[in-house]
C-alpha cells in the first residue's frame, strides 16, 4: 500500500489488499470497479446514513459499513460507471 497524506486532509493510496479484503466479490480489471475513492464521513452513522441514500437512489451496495481487520469503519457502494464509492469513519472504541 502506498499512503500519501496532503496538508488539506486529501489522504490518497494506493492499495489492491484493502479492496480485496472488503470487497470479496470485487472482480479485477475486466469486470470490476476501475477506481475506489474514499469519502471520509467523520461518524459511524453517517457512513451508515450515506450508504442507505445511495442504495435508496439506485446505487449498489456491494458492502455494508463494518470493520475488516484494522482498517476503518466502511461501507462500500458502486456507482453506475462501476466505480466504487468507500465511505469510511473511525470506529467508536467499545
């Protein structure tokens, strides 16, 4: 995984085992998502709240928000040009 951080909170990466790891259905180039962009929404309940408005308007959800291994909090919703959208919070220490 390359990880490079940016002054203005932009985190980009570069990562095929986080997608594979959460996305176990994920197909690789020939039928899968090309691109993975992440929008950190700041709370476990607004990951939730995001995915739920996105599927309610015809995206699909390809994973409900969870926590894999020691990665964030996420949900995972593919748009219409097959594109995955990864929202992500910190999980709440319980």
């Amino acid at each position: 995984m390359v990880l490079l951080r940016k002054p203005c909170e932009v985190i980009l990466f570069w990562d095929a085992v986080f997608a594979d790891a959460c996305d176990p259905d994920r197909e690789l180039p020939l039928g899968g998502y090309r691109d993975l962009l992440e929008f950190f929404r700041g709370s476990v309940e607004a990951v939730d709240s995001t995915s739920l408005e996105l599927t309610v308007a015809g995206y699909h959800g390809r994973s409900p928000g969870q926590v894999k291994g020691i990665g964030p909090y996420a949900a995972l919703v593919e748009d219409r040009d097959r594109n995955v959208i990864l929202l992500t919070a910190e999980p709440v220490a319980g």
